[in-house]
C-alpha cells in the first residue's frame, strides 16, 4: 500500500540484497531510479508491476578512450592533497 506522501528509492548496485528490498519495498514506491540499464532490467524482471514507475539515470560518465599525448621524456605529476 502506497503512503498518500511520495516515496522513491534507488537501486544502485547489483547485489542480491538490494534486489531483495526493492522486491519487498517497490511495490511501495511511486518512483524507482536504477544506475544502469542492466540493474534496471533485473528490477523489471523481479517485480513487473513496478516497471511503469522504474527510470534509469546511469551513474559516471562515458570516457572516451586515451590517446598517447606529449613528448618523450619523464613523466611529470602534480598531486595535491
């Protein structure tokens, strides 16, 4: 049974656990953000019903690939903290 006042939760790793309250929790829930498209599937596998409320919002950026930059020589690093 749903609360008269919004409630939303965050699936945010693929542990077993986490599926496990989002099976017991989501039912309750009038949103549900997974951080990927993966653990979203999961969630829409475990509790249908609650796929119309379910989003992804992927965590991180996309990083493009490196590319090999300067000149030869020793390799300078600035580190602070």
């Amino acid at each position: 049974m749903r609360s008269s006042k919004p409630a939303a939760c965050t699936v945010d790793t693929d542990d077993p656990r986490h599926y496990e309250d989002f099976v017991r929790l989501g039912h309750t829930r009038n949103a549900v953000v997974a951080v990927s498209q993966r653990i979203g599937g999961r969630c829409r596998e475990r509790l249908p019903p609650a796929a119309s409320r379910l989003g992804v919002i992927p965590s991180g950026i996309r990083v493009p690939p490196a590319r090999a930059r300067g000149q030869a020589g020793p390799l300078r690093v600035i580190y602070s903290g």
